[in-house]
C-alpha cells in the first residue's frame, strides 16, 4: 500500500453526522416522498428531476423560501465525531483534503468551512434577486457519478490514482472508487451501502468515529496521540 496524498470525503453520513442534507430540509417542512427516493436510487429519475421535485414540495408548504431558512434548518446538525482531529491530522501530513457532496451546497460550505478543508464541491440551489429558492436546483455533483470530480482532483493535482482514498457511506459513493484509486466504507447505514460495499470488496469501518479510519487509511498505524 503506496502513500496517501489525497483523501476525498464524502458529507452526510461521513464528516457530518446526518443521513442526508436534503432530509433535513424535508423534515422541516413535513414533507419527503419515500416514492421518489427510490427511484432516484434505482436511478429512474435524474439528479435534476430529483431536486426540481424536492423544491416543488417544499414550495407546496411555503411559496417563499428564503435561503437564511434554509441555512437554518441545518442549525442542529453536528460534526461526525473524530471529523475534525481526522482532517486535521491528514493535512497536518500534508494530505489534500477535500469533499464531493451530492448533498446542499448551503450546509457542504459551512461544514468546509469549519474542518478549513482545501476544496469541496455539491450540489444545490439557486435563489432570486432577494435571496428567495427559485425552482430549479444546481447539479454539479451527480450522485451516481461522483468520480467525475475525483478525476478532475486527480487531473489538476498530477496525484497518481494510486495516492488517492474516497470515504463514503452509500452505495453512490462507490462511483468515486475510480480506476486505481482506493476506497473505504464508513458508517453504512442502509442494507444496500453494505451489500454494496461487500460485492465491491472494499473495506468497511464501523461508524460513528471518523478516527477508526486511519488504521485501514495507513496500513494498520494507530491514530496518532494529540500533541
Ligand atoms: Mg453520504
């Protein structure tokens, strides 16, 4: 196992403990269509119809949705515990850290922003003049193709496939494992991230501490003591 330069993080579920960004957003609006999700996991609809309808029932509730609103919701929501000691420790090695989101830009910036990660990029929203959620959303990370964005990190950063690990936790992320790169599983909660994760071969670490991924990270070496 060769040198790590590059850790790309998945968000919701991985540095930030909540299983999804945009289930936030439903459960303070009392809405979610469990239809829908699904066949957006058996890739029946697209990235983009997926959001268009996300908003339309959400405007269902409210007609107008301001982004400090939205901004709000994730109010609650907590860092994976161990996030911040794992990141700061890999670029404490001079690791490139970044994250590739399929979840709200919103909520992906302020988490970057608070582990000071060196780039990240998600999906989400666009607003009016006002700042109010217009009805379309911005699809900059398909979820089932997020190895399109660890290429271009591999692309712009000359790192050798080899020196580049993703960490998810749902089956999606298994589109960042791309050719010669490596992968590890965290905190799988749904039956299908394990399946997934087991038919892919990659190995799995047991959530919720983000710091139980360093020994499979850097060949069974213990997470190192805080200084
Ligand atoms: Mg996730």
């Amino acid at each position: 196992m060769g040198t790590v330069r590059a850790v790309a993080f998945d968000c919701d579920g991985v540095l930030a403990d909540a299983g999804s960004s945009w289930a936030v957003i439903h459960s303070h609006f009392g809405t979610g269509d469990a239809t829908l999700l699904s066949a957006f996991l058996n890739k029946e609809i697209t990235d983009e119809e997926f959001m268009r309808d996300d908003i339309r029932q959400w405007k269902e509730v409210q007609p107008k949705i301001h982004r400090d609103e939205l901004f709000k919701c994730y109010s609650g929501v907590q860092l994976m515990e161990g996030a911040r000691d794992v990141v700061s420790a890999l670029q404490e090695r001079g690791v490139h850290v970044v994250i590739i989101s399929a979840g709200v830009d919103l909520f992906v910036s302020a988490i970057a922003s608070m582990l000071n990660v060196d780039d990240w990029a998600a999906n989400g929203f666009s607003y009016d003049s006002e700042g109010y959620l217009m009805d379309d959303g911005v699809c900059r990370v398909p979820a089932w193709n997020k190895g399109e964005m660890v290429e271009k990190l591999i692309r712009i950063n000359g790192f050798d496939p080899s020196e580049v690990v993703s960490v998810g936790d749902s089956s999606m992320d298994l589109s960042m494992y791309v050719p010669g790169s490596r992968f590890i599983g965290f905190n799988p909660t749904r039956e299908e991230a394990h399946s997934a994760f087991n038919s892919a071969e990659v190995p799995v670490v047991p959530g919720p501490d983000l710091r139980d991924i360093w020994s499979t990270l850097f060949n069974g070496e213990e997470f190192p003591e805080e200084s």
